[in-house]
C-alpha cells in the first residue's frame, strides 16, 4: 500500500561529481552566428549534422541541427528553457513545465522541471538563474548519448522511394526518486535529434526495479508549454486555434479515418490555469501541450518489467501555407518511416480455386504487374494452418516467385462474432458488444491471441509476403477479466494496442508488405486507403474517374502517394449495374486506361479488384503500355504532389509531383473531363521543383520547350488537352 507525507517533497541531491563526468563526453556549444538563415531545407539538402552540446557554462545540455534547437538546463534539475525554429526564429517555449508525469496507483508525480517563473507568458533567459529545484518526485541524475537507432526491424522486399532511414542523435536523461514508495522506478526520458529535417523525437521508459509490482496508469511524456496561436476573451479549448508552429505525430492513433489528425489519440492541447496573464478570462486558451492516451494505460510492471511511452514527434513548421506544412510532413514520414515509400504495383484477385491464381500470376507477370493479394471473397483463408492447406498456398507461392510476383492474402479481424469468450465485453453492460464495429473478437482472449499465431504461422510457411488487414483493433476496450492478453477493463486498449503493433512490427522484419486501414505507420504499415466511400464504386465509370481524382487530390495533402491505395472495381462490387464495371474490359478500354493512368499517374496504387487483367491481346497491350510508362517515370511519380487544380467535372484539373533531386523535377498530370478539347493557360508552381531561373518542358516526352520563371517562381505556359482524355508534362 502506498503511503504518502510532506517527506516525499524532499528531493535528493544532484550528484554534480556524476554529472560532470557525464558531461565531458559532450563537445562545447558554439552559438549560431547572428541573423543565419539556413537554406530551405524542403530544396536543398542541410549540411550541418544533429548534435548534442555541453553549453559553455556547463549548466545546459543543447540539442542543434541547424534547423532546431532545444536547450535543457541541467543544473539544479532538468528543464527546457529553449525551444526555436532556426528558419524563421520563432521561439516556441513561453514557460518551464516537467520533463514528464506519471500517474502511479492514482497519485501524480512530476519528473523534473524547474519552479519560479512569475510570469508565463514568455520566458526570458536571464530568468533561468533564479528557477528552483521543484518539487518534482522524480529528478535528474545523469544521461547518456548515442547514435540514433531504427526504431524498426525493416527488411524492404519491393521498390521502394528511400532505403534508409533517418540518422542523428539520441540523448537520454535519466531520474529516480528518493520517496520511498517510489524507490526502484527509474524514468528514463529519450529524445532524438534528426539530420535533416526540423524535427525532434521523445518517449519516456519506465523501469521497475524494485521488489514490489507497480500499477502505472499513465504516463504523461511531453508536457510544453507553448505560445498561443490565437488570443481571445472568451473561448473554449475546442474552437481557439492550436499553435500553428508544431506539428505533433506520435504512434498512438486508430479511427478508421483514415487520416491522421482525425485518428491522433493521444494529443492533447489544453488550458493553462497557472498562466494567469493570459487575455482568455477563464483561462481556456490552448496553449499547454500534453502527450498521453486519452484512457490510460493501465499497464502492471512487476520487477525487472518495463513500459514505453507513446513515441512522438515534434515538426517545427515555419509557415501558414498548407502545401508546404504537408510537403514539410511528407518528409517526415520519409525519414523516419521509410518503408511508407515502398511501393509494389499489385491486383486484387477474386479468385474461387487454385487455377485461377495461376492465371492471375501469369496476367501480372505478362504485363509488369509486381505483386498478387488474394482479395476479400476469395479461397484463400489465412486462418486455415493444417499442413495441407499450408502445402497448397506454398506451391502456389513457389510457383508465384518463379515468375517474380510477390503473393499475398486478406484477412478479417473485426466486424464479426466469434465467441462469448474470445469477444469484447462492453463495461456498461457484461456482455459482448460495444465495439467500434458493434461485435468484435478482442485481440487479447484465447482467440485473438491464436489469431495472431496463426497468421504468422501461415506467412511464415507459405511465403507469403503481402498482408492487408481488414478492420485492426480500432481501440475498443474490453472488461473480460479471464482474457490472458490483459488484465482488465483498465490495461485492455493499451495491450490490445501493442499486441496490433507486435504484428505489424513482425510483418516488417520478415520483409512483409502491409496494408492496414488504420494509422499504424510508426509501427511498420505501409498503406492505408485514400478515404472514399465504397458504395461510391457502384457508380457509373464517368463518375467515378470524376470521384477518384478528386479522392488523390484529397488524400495526398500530408500523405506521400505510396502511402494511399485507392479502388477500380473490374467486376461487380457494392451493387450498380453494368455502367459501373469494367468487365468484359475489351469493351471498356478507354475507360479503363483513364483510371488507371490518374492512379498511376499520381504514384497511386490501386486495387484492381476481379478475376483477370486482360481479356484480349489488345487490352494486355493496353494494361502493359500503362505500366511501362509508370515505371519509366516511377521515382518522379512516387514524389511530392503540388495540388494545382481539384476535379470538379466543369474544367481541367491536375497535379504536379515534384522532386529537385531528380534528372525530371517535375511531372504534371493533366486532365481534361469534357467532351470538347480545352485550351488553357495555366500557371505552374515550380519552387519546389529547385529550377529557379528556366524550366525545360516536354509533353508526351516529345519536343522540349524552355520557360523562363517569373520572380514569385511560376512559369505561364499555353497547354491543350484532348475531349475525355489527359495530357502530361515533364519538367527538366
């Protein structure tokens, strides 16, 4: 049982003789000479490398890669005092908060931070002086540096837009405690430093050590008190705007939005109460950023046990445009999920038997398709390990790779029954229920467990090497107390949660490819859907060429193209008649072609979702010249989409994809949605392409054309575009 007193105020003494050990390691800060401006680092590449600094006076410990920088002061305990945007200057901190805080059987306690700051609207450094030691439970004791480390086993087994993940720096400061209830937890507090890029990484692990167990509810591992984005008398946290200089993105995110800013469960801006020269009379504005599930974690640590935080990471953005906060977000995910890059060019088989997937291997192999995923609706059942059914899939398998085609399957988790048992018990009322999907099995019970067993089981022995899953743990909770994956109502979303990313994470290892309608990239996914509605598929093809482009368009904001599938029904799906498939595709070739030339031709890939390819020669053609095409001008099409004009079915409609590190730095995709050739003249965005004096354009890879670029870096061209049909530029 815990006992608390005033005793537990009482903090131990820094060990300065420890310390100072520490810091000797460390080279000596030299400050970034006045009025710098790096250069923009979204064109070209930053030389200056992530670092970690002893300052000059040995009180602050710099963290610096010429694009951000963070300042800890050490001394008489662990605090940020500085927290800047080298591009534009911006100071983010106004405020000294704890490194942490940890909910402990119900108690908060503080990790580290510095008290004494009257007023918290800004922060100056001649303030940080006179800060106290707080009465912080936990506090600093030492820290230790490293190279920064992948957080992922990831073997890449497709084409893929980057191999190799970020590099940097890694600082881990650590804190114990002196109160006796507390004696054996030790706090580490992790932060890495990016090349590259103006972002930071941090999470929190905590240790226990000691003999008894340890019920950590939550652990809070970011608290930043940040300027206000937006001063108002009155206003609540909802509708006050959140600062605009910090992008969040932590691994702690499902909705089945399929975006992430809808998905983020653990991102919380808040008021704050203490912050008493605020202009908001209730103090309501959101200015203090908090990082931890919203439910907490309710995770058990019995001796030698550890848990880790959700990993987040913090983009400093340097503007208000949104083609630029995204292109900023896109390397992000470059950089530190590189595997959201690879990109197999794949089809969804409805197959009945075992000759129909050697004929769809022998159509993808026949017009440079790359990959095969046994559709929803099909004969393949990943839940079936008998040795028979394993032996079968693994012919077919061999048989898939010996024509260079990489095989696949889907598989259901959600969205059924399976037992009284294995499915998830709604708290409010004993029984099963009240999932996101209404019924669902829950990941932690008897089958959930074997579940995940057996879909590595299949994999591994088949050699299986795509995985799309079909409605993952969306965060249900579940009050079974006889489950073995979880203890409780209280634990049960966190270790439902990490037993999703165990999966996905194993995927990655092994070299297999996943799709996942849910936001699990920081966890080894590789693809999620553009968002769309899938009734919408029922439509007629003119509306659905009309519907997609402006899904890509849609999708594509923050997200890089192989990250996002989209859909093209060959057969019947979700009902409509025969204006809305392609099948018999002979007859439907123009159709056809334009859809998927708009996906292709954004870097997307699609399912593909029927028996065959092609039905004709001619059709084979057709489908083999389209992707051909895209694989001449694969890395330009897998880049950066600018956002030119959205598809509104009355006038043209396009994108831009570029790139400053390739022979073509830009490729636009052009579309014409009428039944009368448009004449248009349209103004190309080409900043982000690096050509900042003249571009060289080619259409249809024919003759060149120079354009010199005008001042706010546009180039004016007159371009034509067929009846129903599109048009492409190429920029050198």
């Amino acid at each position: 049982m815990f006992i608390f007193s005033r005793a537990w105020l009482i903090a131990m003494p820094l060990c300065f003789t420890c310390l100072f050990a520490h810091t000797q390691s460390l080279p000596v800060w030299k400050p970034e000479p006045q009025h710098h401006t790096p250069a923009d680092w979204l064109i070209t590449p930053v030389k200056e490398k992530a670092g970690i600094y002893l300052s000059s006076d040995r009180k602050d410990i710099v963290l610096y890669n010429g694009l951000v920088k963070r300042v800890f002061r050490i001394t008489p305990d662990l605090a940020c005092t500085d927290y800047r945007n080298m591009r534009n200057g911006q100071q983010l901190l106004r405020a000294v908060k704890p490194e942490a805080r940890l909910v402990i059987h119900g108690v908060t306690f503080p990790v580290g931070g510095l008290t004494g700051q009257k007023e918290l609207g800004y922060l100056l450094p001649e303030w940080v002086d006179d800060l106290r030691r707080s009465d912080s439970a936990f506090h600093f004791v030492d820290f230790t540096t490293t190279e920064l480390q992948p957080v992922l086993e990831w073997k890449g087994a497709f084409w893929t837009g980057v191999k190799k993940g970020a590099s940097g720096k890694k600082i881990s400061f650590r804190f114990t405690s002196e109160l006796p209830a507390l004696r054996g937890l030790e706090v580490l507090v992790h932060y890495a430093v990016f090349d590259g890029l103006p972002l930071l990484s941090k999470w929190v692990t905590v240790e226990n050590k000691g003999e008894q167990k340890v019920l950590i509810d939550q652990v809070i591992s970011e608290i930043l008190a940040v300027a206000e984005e937006e001063s108002a008398v009155v206003g609540s946290t909802e509708k006050l705007a959140k600062p605009n200089g910090i992008y969040i993105e932590n691994n702690f995110a499902f909705n089945n939005a399929m975006r992430y800013n809808l998905s983020d469960q653990a991102t919380h801006w808040m008021p704050d109460p203490a912050y008493t020269s605020q202009v908001n009379y209730d103090f309501q504005t959101p200015c203090l950023l908090e990082i931890h599930p919203t439910r907490n974690m309710g995770v058990t640590l019995a001796k030698g046990d550890s848990v880790e935080s959700v990993r987040t990471y913090e983009l400093l953005q340097d503007t208000y445009d949104r083609e630029r906060k995204g292109m900023a977000i896109r390397s992000m995910y470059r950089a530190i999920a590189p595997w959201t890059t690879s990109n197999p060019i794949f089809m969804h088989l409805v197959s009945k038997n075992d000759e129909e997937v050697v004929t769809a291997i022998d159509q993808c192999a026949a017009t440079g398709y790359e990959a095969l995923i046994l559709s929803f609706g099909s004969h393949c059942d990943m839940e079936d390990v008998s040795e028979a059914n394993l032996q079968k899939w693994k012919k077919l398998a061999d048989y898939a790779r010996s024509r260079h085609i990489a095989i696949g399957s889907y598989s259901l988790f959600s969205s059924r029954k399976i037992s009284r048992e294995d499915d998830v018990i709604d708290p409010k009322t004993g029984e099963p229920g009240g999932a996101f999907f209404g019924n669902a099995p829950c990941l932690g019970s008897k089958w959930g467990l074997a579940y995940l067993d057996k879909l590595k089981k299949f994999m591994s022995n088949t050699g299986f090497t795509i995985f799309e899953n079909d409605g993952p743990y969306p965060g249900d909770v579940c009050a079974s107390v006889t489950h073995p994956g979880h203890e409780g109502l209280h634990d049960s979303q966190w270790k439902q949660m990490e037993l999703q990313k165990s999966l996905y994470r194993w995927c990655n290892a092994q070299g297999i490819y996943v799709n996942a309608p849910d936001w699990y990239f920081l966890d080894g996914t590789n693809k999620i859907g553009l968002g769309y509605r899938e009734v919408n598929f029922s439509l007629s093809r003119e509306q659905q060429r009309i519907l997609n482009r402006q899904n890509i368009f849609d999708a594509t904001w923050n997200e890089i193209p192989s990250m996002v599938w989209g859909f093209v029904p060959l057969t019947k799906y979700q009902g409509g008649g025969p204006d809305a498939i392609l099948e018999p595709l002979s007859e439907h070739l123009g159709d056809y072609e334009q859809l998927m030339t708009q996906y292709y031709g954004a870097g997307v890939q699609a399912c593909y979702r029927g028996p065959r390819l092609f039905d004709t020669e001619k059709t084979r053609q057709t489908v083999a010249g389209v992707v051909d095409w895209y694989k001449k001008y694969r890395d330009i099409l897998n880049s950066d989409i600018i956002h030119l004009r959205r598809a509104d079915g009355r006038d043209w409609d396009g994108i831009l994809h570029v790139n400053p590190v390739l022979p073509q730095k830009g490729l636009a995709m052009l579309y014409n949605p009428s039944e009368k050739p448009l004449t248009r003249v349209i103004s190309l965005p080409v900043y982000y392409t690096g050509l900042h004096k003249s571009v060289t354009i080619r259409e249809k890879g024919g003759q060149s054309k120079t354009y010199t670029v005008s001042r706010d870096y546009h180039i004016t061209l007159t371009v034509q575009i067929p009846a129903d049909s599109y048009t492409w530029l190429t920029l050198e």
